[in-house]
C-alpha cells in the first residue's frame, strides 16, 4: 500500500513536546537494511550522547534464537528527513554480547584500516547503481510480459517511454541533501528503470557510512510510492546491463604533481590480489563480470586509460593532467561498502596487525 502522505502529514507536524526520534540503522545478516526507533529526551550534540540499543539477531540471521541479543552502537548521525525537525538517523554497528563485534559487522575492521592510513588522507566516490521493481517483483514500467526497445536510448534518458519513476529519484536525492549525505549526483542508466547516484568525495570510514544510510533512505523513499528497490548485480539475464558500484579511489599522494605514477603502482598491487577483491566484491557478481556490457571478465584483471571494459579505468582526465584518481569497476551494486573500501585500502596502503579484511570475511 502507497502511504497516504496528506493523511500522515496532519499527525507528523504535531508538537513532539521536547522529544527527539532517532532511528537506529544497521545491516543485518543478509546485507540488508534493518531499523528501529527510539524516543530521546533532548538531541545529542554528538555520537558519544546516544545510549547503546539492542535488538533480535535470530530474527535478522545474525545471532541463534537461543543467545540473541544483539547490541546496538551509535556510529554516525544524519537529519532525518521523513519525520524533519530535530528527529535524527542514527547509523549503528552490531555488537555481541560478549564484547566482540558481529560476523556482519565488517566496519569495524575497516575503521581500523582507515584510521591507521589516514596519513594517506584516502577519498573514495562510489557510485551506485540500482534497478526499481513493481510490488510484483516486476521491473518497474516495462511492457506486461514482453520488453522494452533494446538498449540505446535509457542512458541519461529524458521523456516518457525512455525514463521511469524520475519522482522517486528526485525525492531521493533531496532525502539525501537534507541527511548531509554527501551525493554528488544523479542518472539514469543503460537499462529501463535503472538508475545512479553517486556518493563523495568521502574520506576513509565516511564512505561507507554515507553509502549505508544513502541505500536505508533509498528503500525508504521506496514505501511511499509503492515501489521496490533492488541491488542485485544481475536483475534480469540477457542482453541487458548488470548494475555495479564503481569505486572511485584517491590518495594524498594520487592528487599530487605526478601523482600518475601512485596511481600506476597502486594498481599493479591490486593485480596482485585480484582473487581476493573478487571474494568481497558482491554476491552474484559472476552473473554481471562476464567481459560483456561494459565489465571486464571476473577472470582476470586488467586495466586501462578510459576503458570501460577493464577492471580498473584510468579516467582520460586523469591521464591527461598526470594526476587524480582510479576507478575501480569490478565491485557489484550488493557491495558491504566496508569490505569493499577496506580491502582496497588494505592493498594500496599497506596491511596492519590486527586487521585482515579478506581473512575477516566468513562467508557463510
């Protein structure tokens, strides 16, 4: 059912008496977004003002039903632009009850890693890619039981017939300036009903938290139009585009004079770990990294200036001014943030002690 925002609009505006709403996001143990509310009495200035929280891991698939309790870490905090005022968003890891963090709790490595390197001062941009679904599972708009004219005209479409749900795109993206997420912009992309927006430049953890909320925003925004959003890599087989989460990468040395040169190294370092980005890079990605509709094969890594068919694109920009940034295109659109912008940093910059991005991930 599509929420009938004039009815809600006469409770939401009514006096809150002092009280702030913030609501508790977390991923839960199938990469998902999960949330719940809580009423606080006044709004915190920072993070370390919010109390921990916990919640039901046997029903999220991250603790058994007979130990379940999982608690709930404030991490970073957002306007809320659903309920407006001072109501907040709160970002949260999980944490067991024995003090170590979850099995899906991946930020925490990755904190580690981006704390330890900050002298690097990393900028990521990631830009994700989604595909929008009717409340049948259907791709939103396209004929009942056939198909869209072929790919060509969808790209950075305009008018009916070459774009759908534009609304919800729009409503999204001013959701996200609202929240302070850093989105730098929008498009529509090769399929019919699928889109983009970009998130950064973000400096170390950041990315990956403006990513989480962004996707818990985006669902959503979903709810009021009655619309489905999916990240699956590979949404419909055939000669149709997958959706991927290009990763956009910078160092401090990358965006100095010459900086080509960090970059040429940083990517002959990947080559090298090939296998063990691919392991983190999406669940399904096989499905989309088959050396056809602009990815390079899952098979091996290559690498090349303006060239969308390879693992990692050195943009024509950079190339040209001797400095900049990397793309890296080999991650999915289901990507952990985390893993993804933790094992990257963890292969340019340099692994430490007690942090291992690739051994951390369990897959279950």
């Amino acid at each position: 059912m599509v929420s009938n925002t004039a009815t809600l609009s006469k409770y939401a505006n009514l006096d809150q008496r002092g009280k702030v709403l913030a609501e508790y996001i977390w991923i839960d143990g199938t990469n998902n977004m999960r949330s719940k509310c809580k009423t606080l009495d006044s709004l915190p200035k920072s993070v370390d003002e919010l109390p921990e929280w916990n919640f039901d891991g046997s029903s999220t698939e991250q603790a058994p039903g007979d130990n379940s309790d999982i608690y709930l870490r404030p991490v970073a905090i957002y306007r809320d632009p659903f309920r407006g005022g001072d109501n907040i968003l709160v970002l949260a890891e999980c944490w067991n009850n024995d003090g170590t963090p979850n099995k899906t709790n991946y930020r925490h490595e990755c904190a580690k890693l981006m704390e330890a390197h900050k002298d690097q001062e990393i900028w990521f941009g990631i830009e994700q890619e989604y595909t929008l679904l009717d409340k049948y599972d259907n791709i939103y708009g396209w004929p009942k039981g056939g198909f869209p004219a072929p790919q060509g005209p969808y790209y950075c479409g305009v008018g009916t017939g070459k774009v759908n749900c534009r609304d919800i795109v729009e409503a999204h993206y001013k959701a996200c300036l609202y929240a302070g997420i850093d989105i730098s912009g929008v498009n529509a992309e090769v399929m019919p009903s699928q889109w983009e927006y970009q998130v950064g430049p973000c400096e170390g953890i950041s990315m990956g938290d403006e990513l989480t909320v962004s996707r818990y925003m985006l669902h959503r925004v979903g709810e009021d139009f009655g619309v489905k959003v999916t990240f699956h890599p590979k949404p419909l087989k055939g000669d149709w585009n997958g959706a991927g989460c290009h990763t956009n990468v910078s160092t401090r040395d990358m965006r100095a004079e010459g900086g080509i040169k960090a970059i040429e190294n940083a990517i002959e370092k990947l080559s090298k770990r090939h296998a063990e980005h691919i392991a983190v890079y999406g669940e399904d990605n096989e499905q989309r990294l088959t050396g056809r509709h602009e990815t390079a094969s899952m098979e091996c890594f290559s690498s090349g200036v303006a060239n969308r068919g390879a693992s990692v694109r050195i943009p024509r920009s950079v190339a040209k001014e001797g400095k900049g940034y990397f793309e890296d295109r080999r991650p999915a659109s289901n990507i952990d943030p985390y893993l993804v912008t933790g094992i990257i940093t963890e292969t340019i910059c340099g692994q430490i002690p007690d942090a291992d991005m690739y051994q951390s991930y369990q897959k279950e």
